[in-house]
C-alpha cells in the first residue's frame, strides 16, 4: 500500500514540476517578445500599432476592440503578411497560450516590437465595436 502512495506522490509532484515549468516558459517568452500591456498602456499605443485580435470570426464579430483586424489563429500563417513589419503588433485573444504562440510565431518571421493585452478580451474596459449578425 505505501508503495503505491509514494507512485501517486511522484506523479504529483511530476505534474506540478511540469505545470510550473510551462508557466515559467510562457513568462519567459512573454518578455522576450515585449510583454504585456495593461488597459491604460495598450490604450495610449494602440494608435500607432496594428491590433490583431486571434479568436475566430463569430466572438469577433459580437465584440471586439475598436480599430481590430481578425486574424484567427488558426488562420495566422497565411495572413501574417498582411501585417506590417515596421509598427508594434498589438496581439489579444481569449488564451494567454494562444496569443504568446501567435507572438513567438511573428518574432520568427521577423517582427520586433509585439505585445499583448493583459487578460485578454475579458477585461478590456476601452471602446469596442459590435456586430448585429
């Protein structure tokens, strides 16, 4: 019996290790890339960044921040070049995972200044704009 309490304790102590060492890397590869921003920050650079919301078509439709263009991330390898490589790349979407993908994605074809909203979508207090349909 203690053998197998001491296999359960490995394979959680296993997943804790693992789980930390995935938050550790998206940290890491978040100011690597250029970090976060919060409401106020993105609001004040928003202007002169070009603002690419990741989720699919239909949340962004219903809402999303004013002056957004939608680039799904699946769909991100093939629209990318619609971006410009001399402006900051604002990113945001509903995961943290999926934007710092979207984000080590664009450093390697050679962006350099990209960052992301804090919290996403969820918590954005700025002006939005919404779709009837």
């Amino acid at each position: 019996m203690s053998n197998v309490l001491i296999i359960i304790d490995l394979v959680l102590l296993v997943i804790i290790l693992l789980m930390g060492g995935f938050w550790l890397f998206n940290r890491i590869t978040a100011k690597s890339i250029g970090g976060e921003l919060t409401n106020e920050t993105f609001k004040a650079g928003m202007h002169k960044a070009q603002i690419v919301d990741l989720r699919e078509t239909a949340p962004f439709k219903r809402k999303h921040i004013e002056g957004a263009r939608n680039f799904p991330y699946a769909m991100l390898k093939y629209k990318y070049q619609d971006l410009r490589l001399d402006l900051p790349v604002f990113l945001y979407s509903d995961s943290l995972t999926v934007t710092l993908r979207a984000a080590r994605f664009l450093k390697k074809k050679g962006f350099g200044s990209i960052h992301y909203l804090k919290q996403g979508m969820e918590n954005w207090d700025g002006r939005t704009k919404t779709s009837k349909y």
